[in-house]
C-alpha cells in the first residue's frame, strides 16, 4: 500500500506526533484526525501478526511469550499514516488483511510467510493478497500458504531474495473447490469447515483482530497463546495439507528433511526433529481416518470457552 521511500513524506514518528499533542490508544494516534500504525514483513510471521516491535532506540525486537497472551499487547511500528490516507488505498470493506513477506531467500528456516493483520497502512515488503468469495474458503487458504508442504514448492521456484507476485501466480496452491468438497478423515464437514477452527484459533490471539474472528462467525475474546497447544495445531494443519495435496508419507518425511534449519534448532532443543515426527504421527491417524471412515479424533480438546466480563462462547457454526 505504501513504498517505504517514495511514500516517506506521508510517515509519521512518534516524537512528531506527541510533540503536535496527539494522544495514543494502544498502537493509534488520534489527533486532529487518527493515524494508524504502518506495518512492515519483519513484524509478522506465521498466524502471528505481533511477531515484532519496534522500541523507543529504532530498533526491533521480537515479542515474548509472555506478552503474546496478553490480548492487549501490541505491535509499536516505526512509523504512522493518517487514516484518511490509507482510507484512499483500501477497499473499505476491508476489515483485515492477508499480507505476506517480500523478502525471502529458499535458505531461510522458513520462505513463505503468510499471515492475516489488522487493516492498517502496510510497507510495500509486506505485499498484500485480496480475498474475494466466503471467509471459510479463505481460512483454508491461509492453511495451505502458511504449510510445509507449500513452503518446499516454494523454495522450488524462489531463485533470489525476492518473493514477488509474478512467483506467487506459479504457486500449486489449492483451488477454492477443494475447500467446499467432503473432509476425507471426517465426511460429516467440508475442509473449509475442518481447518477454519484450527486456522481461527491460530490467527486471533489479540483483540487488533477481532473483525477477522468475526468474519469467522466468532464474537468470543482472543484465544490465549498457549506455545504447546499451537504447535499441535500447526502440525494438524500442516498434516491435513499434505493429504490435501496427495503427497505421500515418505515423500513427507522427504519434503520436511528438507528444512534444515529447523531440524537443526529442535535436535538441539528436543534431541529430536519434533515437527517431523508429530506431523507424520497425525498424518498416519488422518490416513487411518480415511481408510476406516471413522473420523479423526483431535488430541486437543476444544478451547475452552473464554470470558471477558461477560459469559461468551464459541458458536456452534465454528466448533
């Protein structure tokens, strides 16, 4: 939406701001009109939109865990954007947005990076991806981009540091048809129903998202950030995209050896390649699920219903 050099003279820091008697409300300035944070790809990752910060010294630095279960907690960036201007450049039926990261190099520990943020300004590193049609079959979506299984197609294709769009229109990513057809390892939902639970409680973990929750037909609090239980979420995702794309479970070992630096990072943490090994656990029992026709049970429970300051739970719609 904004080049960080040529739209420059549009960008606001915070001693500007504050020095004009602008009064801050978590990460928006309201003054004589709003101004809204400017996000930029290295403050989000995977379904994490507060991936980064920015501190008073201009330098960034990565949110903890304990400040990610704070529903309150958000990101500060480098600069801001009257909202009047951002308003030129938005549809403003746009409620939140599927941004992704530019920079990438297919030697990264990760290369696509994929994830929803609020509907904010967004420097031209952090490109932008328009959703049209049902919510549901976006949530599948941002599945499959944020997958492994997308991920190595991906490193296939990247030849520099540069994931620009001209690559993103060459991605095998899964047409929307595939979301609405019967779930293979629980026919009683579609696949867009299957994963929108998974893909929700991954994504809105602070009330910054709460339009995209609602858009899922959930009006509850943010789910809080629980490092276990997100990590077995993400492994059934990434599971089910593997089925979803016919790979085969050698081949899913194959495509996850692949990822080097994250093998690296867990055999030194767990003495073993964690994700590797619970992904083909749950693609096993997904694969079991599919040749009994029993559906697959879930290790995880459902979230356990949220309040604040009031009695609100999940719609049935969505768990």
């Amino acid at each position: 939406m904004f080049h960080m050099s040529s739209d420059s003279p549009l960008f606001r820091i915070q001693e500007e701001l504050e020095a004009e008697g602008a009064r801050r409300d978590r990460n928006v300035y309201q003054a004589l009109q709003r101004y809204l944070p400017l996000y930029e790809a290295k403050l989000f990752h995977h379904f994490d939109h507060r991936w980064a910060t920015y501190e008073a010294a201009g330098e960034t630095r990565n949110f903890t865990p304990t400040e990610k279960q704070d529903e309150q907690c958000v990101v500060l960036p480098r600069y801001w954007v009257a909202h009047q201007e951002i308003q030129k450049r938005i549809d403003p039926k746009s409620r939140w947005l599927l941004a992704f990261r530019d920079v990438c190099r297919s030697t990264d520990e990760r290369t696509a990076i994929f994830t929803a943020i609020p509907a904010v300004a967004v420097g031209h590193t952090a490109p932008l991806l328009c959703l049209p049609g049902r919510l549901e079959t976006a949530a599948g979506l941002m599945a499959c981009l944020s997958s492994f299984v997308l991920d190595y197609t991906v490193r296939q294709f990247v030849g520099g540091t540069h994931l620009s769009y001209s690559y993103l229109k060459q991605l095998p990513v899964l047409p929307p048809e595939a979301y609405t057809r019967p779930c293979p390892w629980d026919r009683g939902c579609t696949v867009a129903s299957w994963l929108l639970p998974c893909t929700l409680e991954l994504t809105y973990t602070a009330w910054d998202l709460q339009p995209f929750a609602q858009e899922c037909g959930y009006d509850g609090p943010p789910f809080r950030w629980e490092e276990a239980r997100r990590f077995l979420l993400r492994c059934e995702l990434d599971a089910a995209c593997f089925h979803l794309y016919g790979v085969e479970r050698e081949d899913v070992a194959y495509i996850l050896d692949t990822f080097p630096i994250v093998a690296r990072k867990e055999r030194a943490i767990y003495g073993e390649y964690r994700t590797q090994r619970v992904i083909l656990e749950i693609y096993d029992a997904l694969a079991a699920a599919m040749r009994t026709g029993e559906p697959y049970t879930s290790p995880l429970e459902p979230p356990p219903a949220q309040t604040d300051g009031g009695d609100q739970t999940l719609k049935s719609q969505v768990f």
